[in-house]
C-alpha cells in the first residue's frame, strides 16, 4: 500500500505545555443574514506560546487506491497511526478549502479520564482532513462524526465553527473514554442574522431533541443533509453522561456544557469573558452580562448566539479580533500592570501569588501568543475560487493586518510559507517574525507608538478593501472564460499582496526603530539655509503625569530635587 505523511508538518509545532494551550483560542461565528454583503465569516487566532504563524497549504489531488494517511498530532507531533485517503482531496489554503468551507477551533478540555490513548485522529487531523474531504459545513459535520467512529477521538474537548458559504455552525464535542471509541458531541446551526462564538469553553447548554428523543444515531447520520435539520448531535450524547453520574434529569434538560465541562470562575473569566468583549462591540445589550463575564455571577449565563445592533463587515469583525477589553472594566491599558504607556498585554503565567493571596491577569482576545489568526469569509454569489477570502495574519491580532488569501489559489505567499523559519529560527523574511519585531517594540511603549502602527494598519487593510473589489470583478469574469486562468490570476494577486504586506511591515519597524530610540521622539525637520544638515526634532514625553504620582506615592522624598 501507498502511504502519505499529508499532516506531518503539523509535527513542527513543540509540545505544549498545560499553560501554553489552556484558555489558548478564541472564534466568532458570523452568518450571512448579519453581514453587509451577505457573506458568512468565522474568525479564528491559533494561540499558543510555541505555535509557529505560518500558513499551510494542499493542494487538491487524486489519491492510488490503498493509499493510507500518517496521522501525527497537531500539539506535539507525536505518531498517533494511519487511516486511508480518500480517492480525491480538495486543496486547503490555511483552514479554508477551495469550496469555501472555513473551519476553526478552541480548546476547552473538560472532564478529566475521557482522553482515549488508542485514538488516531486528534482535533487538528480532523479539521484539516474534514477541509480535504467536505464540499459544505454538513459535509465537514458528517466528516467530523464519521472519523472519529471509525478511529476514535484523541483529544481533549473542542468547540468548532464550521461554515460554508451559505451557512455557519457550532460543533462541541469530547471523547467517550479510554475503551469506548469514537466522541461524543452537538452541532447547531446559527440562526441567519445571528452571531455566535467561543473562547476555550463550551457554549452549548441545551438544545432541541428531534421529535422528543435522542437523533441521529449511528445509522441515521445521514439526515444531517436534511436542509431543515438545525441541531444535530451524537446518538449517545445524553447516555454517556448518565452513565458517569454527570446527568440524570430528563432528557430535554439535558446542557452539554454543565456535563462535559461543568462551568467555574475560570471558565468565564478567562473563557466565556472574551465572547462576552466581541458581542459588546457589536450589541449594546451586553452590558447585563457583564458580572457573569467577570465571573461574578455564573447564573447569568449570556446566549449561544446574539443579534448584532448592525450588520458587519470585514473591517468591524477584525475590530472584534483587536479586543482587550478597551472600555469596560476589564480594559488592560487602565490598571497600574500595564506600566507607564498603557500596554495591552500582561506577561504570563495568568494567575500569581502575592503573601498567599493568588490573583489573575486578564486573558483578552487580543493577545502576545497567537501564533495566527484569519477571518474566512465565503460568499455564495461568486464562484468558490472567487468567493473564498481567507484574510490572514500573524501574531497579536491588535497589532496585525489581515491579508487577502483568496482560497483557490495554487500556491501560498513566501513570507507566509510553512518552512520560512519556525519559532527557533528567525527569519528576516518570515510574517511571524517581521510582525512579532513591531508588536514587541510596541509593548515597551504602547501609548506613544501605537498611532503609528495603527495608522499603517487601517491603510493597508482599507487598500485591500477597495483592491478586492476589482479583484473580484475581474477573476469573475476570467472564470466565465477560463477557471485556471482565474486561479492563476487570484494566486499572482494573493501572493503579491501577502509579500507586500510583510514587506511594508518591514519598513515600518526601521521607521517606528529609528523615530523612538532611546526613549526619545524624533521628528524629521527641514535644514535651515546654509546648514549641512540639521538634527531632527526632539520630544521626551516621559512617562507621564499619572506614573509619575505613582512614582513619588511609592518612593516619598527619595528622588525630591533638594
């Protein structure tokens, strides 16, 4: 038999420590009735303290009868066994395929004894095997369900989005134990003109029962492509909660969420509060939740999915992605950790010690970690090479700028690619690097640099906006005439655009370098007649009159000019 190592690269990652991949990723869920293009979008930031950004690729490709897939896990790289290919995979730009079909993921764990060691498909294999395998969101969920019967579920709990062109869901689901093959799980399709999301815990408490009793079983898994099936879930989700003394109501009282990862302060304050600061951005009845996002009231339990006061765009949804909690009392750049400049980020470990009494940092969307993010965005009234953008960036989603990387083309950009330097390796022409240059640089002074940086940002991300339009226009009309000659025409744009940014991000760094060494602001000013040169303009702005006051409350007199 013919054997292929189609996930080996996912072995570049290093293992991931308890800290490193706890409360580690964050997604919104975005349907087409809540957009202004009508336009289905999920996010997703892949954080991890050792997760390499890069974006990966395949492309599609027919497969010799008996070839078998090696399936090695994403976290670690460890050799889990091999599966068989199927006859024909579709290409996958980062976790979107060339039907559109985007898929991401959050970790939430949950009970502790269901990992199964005999498993061979863990949560990374299945997203990325379901993006080869499903032309739609219900062919990935039917992917999902099928992979792990056959093969077992070798993962901790997960929360999924799935989404089509046309449709978005969210799928929860956990192993069944060491013994019990497969998993067990719940999907439930977004309402159109609602948005959802989950961030590291589990959001889906109850839901309907089809006709008063337990659906989809084993057999009937195929109902799932019944247009008019909303909730679909596992035929022994209820039973293996019962059989471990999680559950032992009725059946319609069953809650996903309270049995398989039961809800605590952690959960919503590290977890559930992240959901809670996207859906404030975007509705303006949130604030009612606010003491269950802070974990102070764990029975105010905020809904699966909200309406948004508007409809969103690419550019708002990005805006959710850059959320560190800025105007709500859990805004990072407020209290006395973030330094004298107002930093968005906290240093790990997340909880710490002072005289016994531990405390917490805030754990925001916006983040040091995130190794990538993207925003997948498929549009059913264009062809699917068309249709399919997958704007994506690397490192802190705040500091970042999403690329247009349209999901049929035929290769990635080099800067982006898997193999450009890993999180050992620098490499002066690698997205993750380039971009981890700047955001670093501006931790150290948040306040004064950040108008800069945000000022390239929106340019370059309004440039793509309006690039794209003519860029759709344009491979619509190649399409008609000629499919490769529309892939070829997106993938010379795509690939173009990605070098460019990384390129500018470059230049940026030397100029944010040069302008605030040492402290200093240095502004270009015009030589004087009869001058050589002249020295630039020089501000320094200290560290304020607030940090300032903390400086002469904590020391007295010691630095008083006597």
């Amino acid at each position: 038999m013919k054997k292929v190592s189609v996930l080996i690269l996912f072995g570049l990652l290093s293992f991931l420590l308890p800290e490193q991949s706890i409360n580690a990723c964050t997604n919104f869920i975005v349907t087409k009735g809540a957009t202004k293009d009508g336009s289905v979008m999920i996010t997703y930031s892949a954080d991890s303290h050792v997760l390499y950004g890069e974006l990966y690729y395949w492309p599609a490709k027919n497969w010799p009868t008996g070839t078998m897939v090696d399936i090695y896990e994403w976290d670690t790289g460890k050799y889990l066994g091999k599966i068989p290919q199927k006859s024909h995979t579709y290409s996958v730009v980062g976790n979107m395929n060339q039907h559109q079909v985007s898929i991401g993921e959050t970790t939430f764990g949950g009970r502790p004894g269901l990992e199964d060691s005999t498993a061979i498909v863990d949560y990374g294999s299945l997203i990325y095997m379901a993006l080869q395998r499903a032309k739609n969101a219900r062919e990935a969920i039917y992917t999902f369900s099928k992979l792990t019967s056959d093969y077992g579920y070798a993962s901790e709990g997960e929360s999924f989005s799935i989404a089509d062109a046309n449709e978005a869901w969210i799928l929860e689901l956990i192993a069944k134990g060491p013994g019990n093959k497969g998993a067990v799980w719940v999907a439930r399709r977004i309402p159109d003109g609602y948005i959802s999301g989950h961030a590291n815990h589990p959001r889906i408490t109850t839901f309907p029962l089809a006709d008063g009793i337990k659906s989809i079983t084993s057999k009937e898994i195929d109902k799932i492509y019944n247009p008019e099936v909303e909730t679909v879930y596992a035929f022994d989700v209820i039973d293996v909660a019962r059989n471990h003394g999680w559950f032992s109501g009725d059946d319609k009282d069953f809650s996903f969420s309270d049995s398989y990862a039961p809800l605590d302060f952690s959960g919503a304050r590290f977890c559930e509060a992240r959901v809670w600061s996207g859906f404030n951005m975007v509705n303006s009845q949130m604030g009612k939740y606010l003491d269950y996002a802070m974990g102070e009231n764990l029975k105010n339990r905020m809904p699966l999915w909200i309406k948004p006061d508007n409809k969103l765009g690419v550019k708002e949804i990005a805006g959710m992605m850059r959320n560190y909690y800025q105007g709500t009392p859990m805004d990072m750049t407020k209290d006395i950790g973030a330094g004298p400049y107002g930093s968005t980020v906290r240093w790990r470990p997340m909880e710490w010690e002072v005289d016994g009494v531990t405390y917490i940092n805030e754990r925001a969307i916006s983040t040091q970690q995130t190794g990538f993010s993207f925003i997948a965005q498929s549009r059913s009234w264009l062809p699917d090479p068309v249709g399919g953008i997958n704007w994506f960036g690397v490192d802190d989603t705040f500091y970042t700028v999403y690329s247009p990387i349209y999901c049929g083309i035929t290769k990635v950009p080099e800067t982006f690619a898997v193999g450009n330097g890993d999180i050992m390796t620098f490499s002066d022409n690698s997205a993750f690097w380039v971009f981890n240059q700047v955001s670093n640089f501006a931790y150290t002074r948040t306040r004064i640099i950040n108008g800069d940086i945000q000022k390239k940002q929106a340019e370059l991300e309004d440039g793509y906006a309006k690039e794209t339009v003519t860029v759709d226009k344009t491979a619509e009309s190649l399409y008609k005439k000629s499919p490769a000659e529309a892939v070829k025409y997106l993938t010379d744009y795509s690939v173009k655009a990605g070098n460019s940014t990384v390129k500018q991000w470059k230049e940026l760094y030397r100029f944010l370098f040069t302008k605030y060494l040492d402290g200093n602001v240095k502004e270009k000013a015009e030589v004087p007649k009869n001058y050589k040169y002249h020295v630039p303009k020089l501000t320094q702005p200290g560290y304020g009159d607030e940090w300032n006051r903390i400086i002469v409350k904590n020391t007295g007199d010691q630095f008083r000019e006597k």
